[in-house]
C-alpha cells in the first residue's frame, strides 16, 4: 500500500516514524509544512522538515521534542555573546544542516530537491517532500498584532491568543507532490496541529485541490488526547478558533477532506460527520507509534 502523509514537525515526526515501521519506508511520502521556515542568522531554517528528517534517521531528541541528541549550543552562545540574533535556538550539530541547506538554495537549488539529498544522506528511504519550493510563510494574527510564525512560537512563546492564521505568497506544489497524492492509495493527515502545520499545506493551490478530488480515503490523526494537546498550543487554538476541543471541532478543521479521524480512548464521544476510528493516539515510544500507524493502516484497508 502506497501512502502519502501531511505532516507538520514534532507529531508528525513521532507518526512517520512509526508508518516506516508499519510499511515498507519506499511506499510513503510525507508531504512537510514549510510555513514555520525562517532565515536565521542568514541560514535557512526549515524546522517542520528538519523534524522528519531527524526523527526518521534516528538522530532527533526524544526529550526536547526537537532538534538533536547529544546536541551542544557553542556556536549559539558565541552568537550571544557578540551580540547576535541568538532567539532561535540552533544547536551545533543542527547548524551543519542549516549550512549546507543554505548554501544550496543560494546557488539556485530548489528546497525539494536539497530535502531529497539530505534525505539521501542520512539513509532513508522514505520521500520528503516540502509541500511547496515556493515561499510561503504563517503569519497569526493576535490581539497584540499580527506575527510571522516563529516570532509568535519560539520569541514570544505562543503566549499569544490566535484570532487567525493566515498564509502569505503563492505557492505552487513541490514537484512530485501532486504525482504521490495521486499514486497514493491512501492519504493520511498526521497528528498535527491543524491550523499551522496542516493548513499551511493545504494553502498550497493544488494541494488541497487534490485532497477535495480524492478517489482514496483520507484519515486524520487527532493531535489531542483527552481533549488537549500532547504538546503546544493546538488545544486552545481549536478552542478559541473552532469552539472546543471535541473530535468534531477537529474534524471541523479538515471539512470535505477526510474520511475519517481516529481519536484516543480517552476523548469525548459525540456526533461527528465522519467515520470515528478509536484506539490509544499517545505515542509515547516507537512501538506506540508503530501500533497507531497499524491501526490507521487498518481503517484504510
Ligand atoms: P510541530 O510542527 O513541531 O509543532 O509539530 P506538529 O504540528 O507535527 O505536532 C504538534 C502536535 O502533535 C501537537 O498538537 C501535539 O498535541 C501532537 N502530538 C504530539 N505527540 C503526540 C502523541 O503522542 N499523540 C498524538 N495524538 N498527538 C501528539
Ligand atoms: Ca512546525
């Protein structure tokens, strides 16, 4: 079974890397949000993608969620102490990416193309894909104003409440990624945070298209368990922007584009317009993450 799976960072990650178990790494693409991407320091930072691919070759930080193991922060505290840009935290081992990313998009190589030979590098097997080459960035708009994404996130740490998110430039799919949403024999939404890790991709014209133009099913993953977020601000976005935090408030994100939401044991039951898939979402080891792609498989056999 091919598979083609939207996919923010963290949640995303911890999900891909259990469907590489589940099937065959050759038989998924991940389709990756790029609207939290920023220039730091004159590096181009692609946080989202840099999840997946850390976290397929083995090289993420279980505990902090994001970033390396085993990292180190010299170059970062030299950053500080001359007085440099040092709000975004880049780690040592992480700069090497960043670095070579940067050099080959400055000489004209396209994202999806440094991302396939990065993938390469590390050793997987599975395709990453940004959803678009083109820019396009998150921006929220709060009552203290309106903020590109990693300003809200990282520098003032998403205290703000989101009244909405929005996407700014145009933006075409990346090639290959209209190709596998047609190759796929089903389409999976990770457990994500709807609003600025799946919507930025669905901003993509085509994209979304697509997905409304489906013959395959589509499922979603919910990214709260109980009705809360493992991690981040996805519960009181969808409470202040959708109502609650009930399934259908997050199926509610997702409306005419999935078949179905598979939901945690522990969230409410209640009416919901599509197909409810019930099992434990909390992935909190590989095997975890190894069941839940199982069942999510099932629901689309
Ligand atoms: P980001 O781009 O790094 O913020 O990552 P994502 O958007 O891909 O993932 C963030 C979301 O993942 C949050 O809303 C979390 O609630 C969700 N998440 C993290 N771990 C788990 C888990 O074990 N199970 C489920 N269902 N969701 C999770
Ligand atoms: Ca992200």
């Amino acid at each position: 079974m091919r598979v083609a799976v939207l996919s923010g960072g963290v949640g995303g990650a911890r999900f891909v890397r259990g469907l590489v178990e589940a099937l065959p790494p050759r038989d998924v693409t991940v389709i990756g949000n790029v609207g939290d991407d920023v220039e730091v320091l004159g590096l181009r930072v692609s946080p989202d993608l840099d999840s997946l691919l850390y976290a397929l070759a083995g090289l993420h930080d279980e505990e902090r969620g994001w970033g390396r193991s085993g990292e180190t922060w010299h170059a970062l505290e030299t950053v500080a102490a001359l007085g440099g840009e040092s709000w975004f935290r880049l780690g040592d081992r992480d700069l090497g990416l960043h670095l070579v990313r940067t050099q080959a998009l400055r000489d004209g190589e396209r994202l999806s193309v440094v991302t396939a030979r990065l993938a390469a590098a590390l050793g997987l097997n599975a395709r990453i894909l940004p959803a678009t080459d083109d820019e396009l960035r998150t921006w929220l708009d709060t009552p203290a104003g309106s903020f590109p994404f990693q300003e809200w996130f990282v520098a003032r740490g998403h205290r703000d409440e989101v009244d909405a998110v929005r996407f700014a430039g145009e933006a075409a799919p990346a090639p290959g990624v209209l190709e596998a949403l047609a190759a796929a024999d089903a389409i999976l939404v990770a457990p994500s945070n709807p609003y600025v890790s799946i919507w930025p991709i669905l901003a993509v014209q085509g994209i979304r298209g697509a997905l409304a133009a489906r013959r395959v099913p589509c499922v979603a993953v919910s990214p709260l368990v109980g009705g809360r977020a493992v991690k981040g601000p996805a519960d009181r976005m969808l409470a202040r922007m959708a109502g609650g935090t009930t399934p259908a408030h997050v199926a509610s994100c997702y409306e005419g584009l999935i078949d179905a939401l598979v939901v945690d044991e522990s969230d409410p039951a209640g009416e919901l317009a599509v197909r409810r898939v019930v099992t434990r979402t909390l992935m909190t080891d590989l095997a975890a993450s190894r069941r839940l792609a199982e069942s999510v498989l099932e629901a689309v056999a």
